[in-house]
C-alpha cells in the first residue's frame, strides 16, 4: 500500500501512518498539517508534524490509509 498524496487527505479525518512518535495522526486541511498523541517523559501532549511532501528533513507523517478514529485513542483538537 502507497503513502496518500497531501491533496487526497479530507480534513478531520484520522489516518494510520508511520513517524518517529506515533501510528495514528489527524489530517489538519486548513493548516496543512498533521496532528498526534505525543508522550514525553509521561507526559502526553498533542503535536503537529508535516506530511513527506512538505519536508525533506525533519520527520514527517507518512500516511497509508485513512480509518475511523481508533477506540484507544483519545480525540484531539485540530
């Protein structure tokens, strides 16, 4: 299965994906961003990370599939 191209990804919509920190990101379409879980020395605070075509350098949020909103994952604000 391929990553999602950044202008095929429906805004609100959660997505399973690959980065560094998490495996589940929503897709913020007016910001042109995602946002996901982050745990830090325990403690867990929402983050932003970009899709591939946006950075070539930090880590970025590959997305593969978009999926409902996983039971285990608290709903996040975009």
């Amino acid at each position: 299965m391929g990553m999602i191209a950044k202008q095929d990804l429906v805004h609100g919509a959660w997505y399973v994906g690959h980065c560094r920190n998490a495996e589940y990101a929503k897709w913020n379409g007016e910001k042109k961003h995602f946002v996901h879980w982050r745990w830090k020395f325990a403690v867990k605070y929402p983050e932003t990370i970009l899709h591939p075509e946006d950075d070539q350098v930090y880590d970025v949020f590959e997305p593969y599939e978009k999926v409902d909103k996983p039971d285990f994952v608290e709903e996040i604000e975009l």
